[in-house]
C-alpha cells in the first residue's frame, strides 16, 4: 500500500480479522508500527481480537501493556477486549491439559 495511515490500517487488520486470517492481522499490525503509524482504540481490539483467535497470550499481555502505554487504559472497550482474551486462552489451556490427562489415563489403563 503507497499511502499508510493509522485508517487503512485499522481497516485492513480488521477485514483480516474478520475473515480469520489472524496472522495476517498481526503482520499488518508490526507492519503499521515499523511506518510509524499509530494504531487507535479499534485497531487495538481488533489485535486483541487476533491474539485470543490465535491462543497467543502472550502476544496479548504485550498488547495490553502497550494500550497502558499509549494511554488507551481507561477505555472500557480495551479492557473488555484484553479479559476476552485471556479468557479465550486460558479456556485453551485447560481444554488440552484435560484432553492430555484423558489420553495419559487410556494409555495408563491399557485402553486405546
């Protein structure tokens, strides 16, 4: 794209985010940092949004450490997005450590 600005951006990350293709939207995003152009609330959410989508927590806590930074932390939008998120991982994370103990306990007893 010739012409960068933080519009675009927003508009591409969220059209990736949309059609879920998630690693897209955050290359855009590191892309959008590297030019310069500063992200605002709705890029943000949608960066989230792509993080929870991935499992990438911490990509997420950066994410949330940067919005505290840019002084995006007193809107309520964010901080939704950002708890979404570590939810959505954390559902993960137990979704395989159950599905591990499941297949270590058939293993165990001998069931297959």
């Amino acid at each position: 794209m010739p012409h960068r600005d933080a519009v675009s951006s927003m508009v591409l990350i969220g059209v990736f985010v949309k059609k879920g293709q998630f690693e897209q939207a955050l290359e855009w995003f590191r892309e959008m940092q590297l030019s310069g152009v500063e992200p605002d609330y709705v890029t943000i959410i949608a960066v989230i949004a792509a993080c929870a989508d991935l499992g990438t927590l911490g990509l997420g806590l950066w994410i949330n450490r940067f919005f505290v930074k840019q002084d995006f932390r007193d809107n309520i939008r964010i901080s939704n997005s950002v708890i979404i998120c570590i939810l959505d991982v954390a559902v993960l994370v137990l979704l395989v450590k159950s599905s591990r103990a499941c297949l270590k306990g058939h293993w165990y007893h001998g069931t297959r």
